[in-house]
C-alpha cells in the first residue's frame, strides 16, 4: 500500500502560471473583435494616432471638430431609428412595391428619391432618411441580393445630385462662401458634371432586371399619425441645426430629451462607432494639414492641375477635409469646387457619406464587408474615371 503522503507529495503540481492571464486574454480578444466587426474605426483610429505622432495634442485640436455635424449625424440617427419603430419605413416601402411593380423600376425609385433629396437636406442627411428605406423595400420582397448594388447607388446619388447647388454639399457651402462664388457662376461650374452623372446613373440602374415584386412579408401596420407628427418636427429639427437656425447644443439635448420619454431605444440603437469614426477623421485631416512636409508638398503640386490632384486627396482624407485644406493653396475654384465633388467618388473614406452606407449595410448584412468593399470600389471608380473625362472636356 502506497503511502498517501508520498503520492500527494510527488503529484503533478497544477500549473497556476497561466491563470492570472486569462482576463488579459479575454480582455484582448474582445479588443480584437471590436476591431474585426469595426474595421473602418480601426482604420480612422490607427491613422489618426500616426499623425498624432507628428502634430503632438494641443488646443487647436479643439478646432478639428465639426461639431454641427457631429450633432445631426447623432439626432437623425437616433429620430430615424424612432421612425423605423412605428413602422413608418415600412408603410411607405409597401405603396413604393404597389406602385413601383418591379425591382428595376424601385431601385430607379430609391436612387432618385436620395439624388434629388441630397439638393434639399445635404448628401449625409439623404443618406440618413433614404436607406432604411431601401432596405425595408428590398427586405420586404425578399431581395436583399440587390442590397449592395441599391446602396452603393443610392450613396453615389447622394454624393453627385448636390453637387449643382451651393448647400447640397457641405463642401459646396465651405467654397461657396471662401470663394464668393456667384450663384449663376457656380451652377454652370458643376452643370456639365451634374448632368453627365443623371445620365450615368439612369444607364447603370437600367441593368438591374426588372424582376417582379411581391410583398412577402404583407403586415398590415397602423399609421401613428401622432408619433409620425413628433418625430417629423424633430427631424426638421436635426436638418435646420446643419443650416444653424438651431443651435446645435440646443437642438441635440432638446432631441435627446423628447426621445427618452418617447422611445429610449432609439438612443440606445444609435450608430455610437460612426461617430467615433467621425471624431477620428476629423484629427487626422487636421493633423495632416499641420504637417509642414504635406504644406509644402500641396504647395507645388497643386498647381499643376487643381482638378487631379484634388480629386487625389479626396481619395486619402475625404472631400469636405480636402476643400477647406487646398483652398488655401489654389485661387483656381473653377477646377476645385468639381474636383472635391466628384472626388467624394472612388474609395470607402473619399467621401464620409460613404461610411453611413458602409455602416447601414453591415448592420444587415454582416459577414458580407469585403464582397460590398470590392463592389463598392469597382462601380465608384468606374463613375469617377467617366466623370473626370466629362469635366476635363468642358474646363
């Protein structure tokens, strides 16, 4: 018989080396997760802190940002989410389906709604109120195959139909007001591009295939007349603060306190990462205007072609950061003003209207990023190249 002292003693001790890492572990593959399931934050947050590198914190990064816009992006986000819980999205989805009849004739629908709806309320605000839209009309007829294509058409739409009025893009109003721009002046500027881009965009959504639509899912919803009233003012609310009828202060906590006792939900659901996504843009587009080696480098090349190279920049640190950045080195608007237009075209972060519909789609289609990326590229840049030849033939 074995002694019961020596076997215990001669036991294999149980390594505890590896248990105090364990909650650094787990810690860790969050982090990981988080930046997995939120690449294009990830992005933003790694080249913000690179050019923090450069341009060590001071007050002026106070002034980086926009926080008018911070603040709409945050009350339409949160009124649309309180919209799409009384179902309003849907009602107006199922008389789209009843009248529209088949999927090429409501994409031409949706795209257009947004081209025409971006003169009045700003691409970024169009984009907003017109993609729940589309995917409640996709959705409901069981075409969500058509997603991608619908909004990366409905995001060009945006970013191209307000392009011929001063307040249809934020980029616009900037050189508007920097330039003095005539109003007359300013629309036969952006006209040659503005009706090259109509005529695109009709001949691209006319390959979609006019597939009949039926109503799936038929729910036969109530129209809440009074929450639609309230929710309506607060909307115009959130539109009038890019226009500064309402402070943006002001307009945020009046939002934010008639939603918690209507629907505390909506703020809960509201899109939190796009608007870090946002905050970091905004430093790393005035960090970069700080560094004197890109001074110097706008400074010289600029002037060699003010439409090519500002359609560059907006590729790397997106339109509106780009205007206000190259207008202080060019006198030439008649060739910036389409460049940071038309530039808002190409990639994911050329426009940042183009990461609300990045981040609507991923919230319904998740797993799908990289085949929406591809897509997104190859349709963007096709619509840029054209474009770019349109404006170069009319200068």
């Amino acid at each position: 018989m074995k002694d019961e002292s020596y076997i215990e003693y001669n036991a294999p001790l149980k390594s505890t080396a590896t248990l105090p890492l364990q909650p650094w572990n787990d810690f860790f593959a969050r982090i990981l997760q988080f930046a997995k399931s939120q690449a294009v934050l990830t992005i933003a947050v790694f080249a913000m802190l690179i050019t923090c590198i450069f341009v060590p914190i001071d007050k002026a990064y106070l002034g980086y940002f926009n926080l008018s816009t911070l603040a709409t992006l945050y009350c339409t986000l949160a009124v649309v989410s309180a919209f799409s819980h009384i179902h309003v999205f849907e009602i107006i989805s199922k008389n789209i389906v009843l009248k529209l009849h088949n999927l090429r004739n409501a994409t031409l629908g949706l795209v257009f709604i947004t081209f025409f709806g971006s003169m009045l309320l700003a691409n970024d605000m169009a984009l907003l109120t017109f993609l729940p839209l589309g995917f409640y009309v996709l959705n409901s007829t069981r075409n969500k195959q058509a997603m991608a294509f619908t909004f990366i058409m409905q995001n060009i739409a945006a970013n191209l139909g307000g392009m011929v009025t001063p307040f249809g893009n934020p980029q616009n109003l900037y050189l508007y007001s920097y330039y003095h721009i005539g109003n007359a002046e300013f629309v036969s500027i952006m006209l040659p591009s503005f009706l090259a881009a109509t005529v695109l965009i009709v001949i691209v959504c006319c390959f979609v295939k006019p597939l009949p639509l039926t109503l799936k899912k038929d729910d036969d919803y109530t129209f809440n007349k009074q929450r639609t009233l309230i929710y309506s003012i607060l909307f115009i609310c959130s539109i009038l603060i890019v226009f500064r009828v309402v402070p943006y202060l002001l307009g945020t906590i009046a939002i934010t306190a008639a939603l918690f006792f209507l629907d505390k939900k909506a703020i809960k659901e509201v899109n939190y990462p796009l608007l870090l996504t946002f905050c970091a843009f905004f430093v790393f587009s005035g960090n970069l205007a700080r560094i004197p080696a890109v001074h110097s480098l706008f400074n010289t090349i600029l002037p060699i072609n003010p439409l090519l190279f500002g359609i560059l920049s907006c590729q790397f640190i997106s339109n509106v950061p780009s205007s206000v950045l190259l207008s202080h080195f060019t006198t030439d608007y008649q060739s910036l003003l389409p460049a940071v237009n038309i530039g808002g075209l190409g990639t994911l972060i050329a426009s940042l209207a183009s990461l609300i519909t990045f981040s609507e789609y991923k919230k319904h289609n998740s797993g799908k990023e990289k085949s929406y990326i591809i897509k997104f590229s190859a349709i963007n840049f096709g619509f840029l190249i054209v474009l770019y030849g349109v404006q170069v033939l009319f200068r």
